[in-house]
C-alpha cells in the first residue's frame, strides 16, 4: 500500500471553452487513492444554500473515466 493511500486532492475547476451555458461544473476536481484504489473526486460548493439542513459541500467519488483511444481532449466528469 502506498502512504498516500485513502488521501485525496482537490484543485479549483477552471472554465473551459468546451463548457455548456447553463450547466453545473464542479467547483474543485481532483484524484485519490481509496483502499488502494485510484478515483477521481468532484466537490461543488453549496454557495445557493435555501436552507440550513443542506451540506456546504457536496462531494463525488467515482471510478478514474478511461480516455479513448480516438479523442485525445481531456474527459468530464
């Protein structure tokens, strides 16, 4: 197991010319390893909060997206 195993790193999204007007990007993106296993991490901050109850931060873990041997651009979450 490596030391930075269940560690995660988080780096503030910048807007790309591919984005889609109106849709919601995450607002940091990152990578981790968890359980010795690589994920890719989004966290959108909760900055339109209407109520106390909801979460400051919402965060997803998924599986690393593999990129196709065709397209080279970098993938989305």
């Amino acid at each position: 197991m490596s030391d930075y195993d269940n560690q995660l790193g988080l780096w503030k999204r910048q807007p790309k010319d591919t984005d889609e007007p109106g849709k919601k990007y995450p607002n940091y993106t990152g990578n981790g390893m968890v359980d010795g296993k690589r994920k890719q991490i989004a966290a959108w901050l909760g900055i339109n909060k209407t109520k106390d109850t909801q979460p400051d931060i919402n965060i997803k873990v998924s599986d690393p997206q593999e990129k196709s041997q065709s397209n080279n651009e970098e993938q989305p979450f």
